[in-house]
C-alpha cells in the first residue's frame, strides 16, 4: 500500500535536550522551554527532517517553498492551527 506524499509543518515546546542524528547522540540546552516549528516530508521510503525554527510564518514559507520544489501535489499539513497552509 502506498504512502500519500505530503509536507507537515508540526510545533510544540522543546522539552529534552537530547538530539538523535546520523551522527549520534548529542546534548544541546539551548532551545530547552522554547516553542519550536518542525516541517518533515513523508512518502512510501519514511518521515524526514527537513527544518525547524522559532517563527511559525517562517515555518509557512519554508513548509510551502518545499513543497513545491519537492513537487508535492497536496497541500502542507498543518498540525499547528490545524488545517491546509
């Protein structure tokens, strides 16, 4: 079964200050308490990081610019205000 393609612009408060990459485990305080924007793209090969960001407008255009370069037909999906940007 197929995985519909699509960019998601989520948020939320940073609460561990752990980060888990391809380059291992590392400790980085400084976004500890503060409201973070992410943007991920999705299709049939998994999730992947693509941005994250104080600014929720910020988060709009970057959320929008990769989706059309990506050429994603749907719209972004917005888990913040909780509808298409």
């Amino acid at each position: 079964m197929a995985v519909a393609e699509f960019i998601e612009l989520t948020g939320g408060i940073v609460t561990s200050s752990t980060i888990i990459s391809a380059r291992g485990a590392y400790v980085n305080p400084a976004h500890l308490g503060q409201m973070r924007f992410f943007v991920s793209h999705t299709d049939d090969k998994g999730a992947f990081y693509l941005w994250d960001g104080a600014s929720y407008d910020e988060a709009i255009r970057i959320a929008e610019n990769m989706r059309r370069g990506l050429g994603v037909s749907e719209p972004v999906r917005d888990t913040v205000m909780g509808d298409a940007a």
